[in-house]
C-alpha cells in the first residue's frame, strides 16, 4: 500500500532552515508527480510545492517562492523540501503527498503521509 513518511521538522527561528524528507513507497515514485502541501493549525490544506516525475519542472505557492525549493532522489524513492529563510507564518504541519488538486486556494489530495511539524518561533 502507499506509504509516505515525512520527517525533518522542528522548532526553528525565524530566518532559520529545515530540510524535510519524505520517504515514499507502495507506489511507482519515478513516474509520480509529487507534493508538499501544509496545515496551520485551526486552518485547511494549503498548496506548498510541487515537482514532476523527472525534476525537471518546479511550481512554488507564491508564499513561499524564492525561500523553498523542492526537489527529488527518484533512486531512493525520497522527495525533499528546503525551507530557508523560515517565518512564524510557515508554522504548519507539513505532508507529503501525491494525486493532488490545486484551484485557487482549494487543495485536495489522495495521498498523504503522518506529517512532521515545523514551528517557526523566537
């Protein structure tokens, strides 16, 4: 069955860095396009990231362009996100995830995994 494991996270300063991994199987990874998608808490499913089967082509949220880059291991079956420059608003639980839909502000995905939280705080 799909599995996905997020882990990295962690209590960070403002300004500060995470890099996030998320181990994947169950699935064929190297012809996934893959996600990362957040949750603040009290809030919906937000839109982070995205990036094709290959690598080669990359979308960012516009909240975080520019501070984020995702990227991916398709030997290992292991999507990544680095996360600089980091805000108290990035605060969130962070998935990984797979068959998403992205409109607007709405985002819906089949697939996730457990999370791993990410807490932006001085």
């Amino acid at each position: 069955q799909v599995q996905l494991v997020e882990s990295g996270g962690g209590l960070v300063q403002p300004g500060g860095s995470l890099r996030l991994s998320c181990a994947a199987s169950g699935f064929p990874f190297s012809i996934s396009r893959m996600y990362w998608v957040r949750q603040a808490a009290g809030k919906g499913l937000e839109y982070v990231s995205q990036i094709s089967s290959g690598g080669g082509s990359t979308y960012y949220a516009d909240s975080v362009k520019g501070r984020f880059t995702i990227s991916r291991d398709n030997a290992n079956s292991t999507l990544y996100l680095q996360m600089n420059s980091l805000k108290p608003e990035d605060t969130a639980l962070y998935y990984c995830a797979r068959e998403c839909s992205i409109r607007g502000q709405l985002t819906h995905c089949n697939y996730w995994g457990q999370g791993t939280q990410v807490t932006v705080s001085s």
